[in-house]
C-alpha cells in the first residue's frame, strides 16, 4: 500500500506533461460513465430498506422503536432532518450529527448502553453494520433538499471554529493536513478526483455525496467513516467514532455545503 | 435468510420493465482470507421470474455476476396490479422470493 502511494507521487510529479494530463481527463469521464451506469441498480436501496425496517421495528432492553427518535425537527420528523444537521439538541446540551444523534435515540428511547449503540459502527459483510442501514434510510429522506446548517448558536459557532481549527490542522508523520489534499483544485489520489472543499462547488459536491455505497467494498459507507478513512489515510491518530472532533469537522464541512440540493445515498467507486 | 429484494415493476406501451436488486455476497470462490484459506463459492445459481404464475424469465448464474446484483429485464405484457416475483436459489440451496405490483 505505502508504495503505491509513493508511486502515485512519482506520476504526479510529471502530471505536467500534457499527454498524461489529457490521459487523466479521459479516464475521469470514463469513472463519471460508469457511475451514471450504475445509479439506476444501486445497492445502497438495500441498506435503505433495512435501515427503514430498524427504523420500525422495537429493539433493545425497552422493546421500543425509534420512531419517536427527535432528529432535531421534532419527534418522529425524517423528511428532511438530514439537511439540517448537525445542530445543537438542547435535550442533550451538545452539538450532534446524525450519527451521534441515532446513538442517543438508541440510548435514549431503546434502552440501549452507550457501548452498544457505538458497537460496529462500520459494517462487513458477515458483520452487517445497523448504524450504516438507519444512515441510509434517514439520509434518503432528506434527497433533493437543499443543505441549510445554521450556526444560529453559540455552541454551533464553535464547533463550526473547532472543524475549521482541524480542517487545516498540519500532522502526524506526513505533516499532511485535510486541506494538503482538499485545498486545491484539480488534486487526485491514484484516479480518484479529490474535491476542493475550500470552494463552494467542491464543499457541496463532496458533503452531498456521502453516504454511499462503495463497489469496492460492497458496503454502504457513512460520513463518519468517510472521515475516518480520511485520518487513517493522513496517518492522523484514529478519529473516534461520534467523538467531538468528528462532529466539529463534520458541522464545518456541512455548513460549507449549505444551498446544495442533498444528492445521497450515493454510489461511488 | 437473505434480506428481501428491492423490486420495481413498471408499465411502458405494452412491456414491463422490471428492475431487481438483490441482496447477496456472490463468493466467487478464488478469494482467500487473511489466514490464507480459500473462502468457498457462495453464488446465486439459479433466478426466475413470474408474472401471474407464468414464467417470463430464467437464468443461470454464476460466480461472475457482481455482488449485491441488479437485474432488469422486460416483458411483452403485464397490466397495472399484476404481480410480478422473482426467485431464486443459490449454491448452498438458500432461497428467496419476493413479489411486486405493476405500476
């Protein structure tokens, strides 16, 4: 793995020269090809399916379902919730993104110990992930939806700050930064186009895209994982799943995606 | 048992268009894992699909076909309300059906 990444600098290195650069322009609408080929079968409408069958059905030590679970629009409101996230939930006195917030529905309403509602957040394939089935579900009912996070609090303020701090944070062993890979245009690892979350038109394309469905995993991945694939990739020290870090990151993140129509479950590569 | 499918059946002119997905980890058998063991074949080896009991399609499969597959495929005929089900049974003999309405 590290040496193809290095290997990967090498070509970058020449990517000046313009048959190459021609090369990764044609390659490029060729993957765009191939996902419009596949949007129509996406299997993230099979974690949608069993996201919305969790959704229903009672579980846990209080036999409940979460449809009473208060995604921030009120008890029970799905249609849009996502949209609006994270935002500060006074009932728990911090600032949540989805999946902070389904582990407290599931603390909250089915009895749940926090443990368990956190266990398993990234599923495989004989180790079906239930936090990666209700993303799917709730996300999908916020598709179309323009992005509208408000930092209309002071505790929104801050973590909007502390996302933007780690944003552009410099670290771990290759002193690599999010902004090293996502502050320009035109960057890419191996064929992969990386978007430039500094402009608008990156910040709203790559924050509503996720979830989605990953061919080559065979899993539906969600926001959470994505970042934390992106700090494993950095070398950075794992980011914790539903940890404080990961929710400043993601409130910044969103709210640079603001006005976007939300375009997921999505499939990707 | 395997998850349900995801089944869209619709009305165009005088043809049905069906679209399945399918829930499933299509193990082609040349895999190992991470102490080196093969990891067997587990493959959809046989679909079908019915509309009103009358068998408008059947396939056989194989390890080739992609994991968590999609179908879509059309008929002459079908009218709005009618069923239509698809099947089908893999290697190991675990099955699954499910059933739609026409739109």
């Amino acid at each position: 793995m590290r040496q193809r990444i290095r290997a990967a600098v090498a070509v970058a290195g020449f990517a000046c020269a313009v048959p190459l650069a021609l090369a990764q322009g044609s390659a490029t609408e060729e993957i765009e090809k191939y996902r419009q080929a596949l949007q129509d079968g996406n299997p993230a409408d099979l974690w949608e399916m069993r996201g919305e069958g969790l959704w229903r059905t009672p579980a846990g030590p209080k036999k409940a379902t979460l449809e009473q679970c208060d995604l921030g629009k009120g008890p029970g409101v799905v249609k849009g919730a996502y949209a609006e996230l994270p935002r500060y939930f006074a009932d728990a006195g911090r600032v949540m993104d989805l999946e902070t917030r389904l582990v407290w529905c599931r603390v909250t309403l089915q009895g749940l110990s926090e443990a368990d509602a956190k266990k398993n957040p990234y599923g495989s394939s004989n180790r079906k992930s239930d936090n990666e089935a209700l993303v799917a579900y709730v996300t999908s009912q916020s598709r179309g939806i323009p992005m509208n996070v408000r930092l209309d609090n002071p505790q929104m303020k801050e973590a909007f700050a502390l996302g933007e701090k780690i944003f552009y944070f410099r670290g771990g062993p290759h002193d690599f930064a999010c902004a090293t890979c996502h502050g320009e245009d035109g960057k890419r690892i191996r064929l992969q186009d990386l978007p430039n979350l500094t402009a608008k038109a990156g910040a709203q394309k790559g924050y509503s895209t996720w979830p989605a469905y990953r061919v080559s995993q065979g899993e539906l991945r969600t926001f959470q994982w994505r970042l934390n694939d992106c700090f494993r990739q950095q070398r950075f020290p794992e980011l914790e799943f539903a940890s404080p870090a990961s929710i400043a990151l993601t409130t910044f993140l969103a709210y640079n995606a603001n006005g976007a129509p939300f375009d997921a479950p999505a499939i990707k590569r | 048992m395997a998850d349900p499918m995801k089944i869209r059946a619709n009305l165009a002119g005088d043809t049905t268009e069906v679209k399945v997905l399918m829930s499933h980890e299509m193990e082609t058998g040349q895999r190992k894992d991470a102490q080196g063991k093969v990891i067997p074949a587990w493959f959809i080896q046989n679909v079908t699909a019915t509309w009103n009991g009358k068998t408008v399609l059947s396939a056989e499969w194989g390890p080739a076909i992609a994991k968590n597959p999609f179908l879509s495929f059309r008929f002459k005929g079908g009218a709005r309300g009618d069923k239509v089900q698809v099947n089908w049974v893999d290697n190991r003999g675990d099955k699954r059906s499910d059933e739609a309405t026409i739109a």
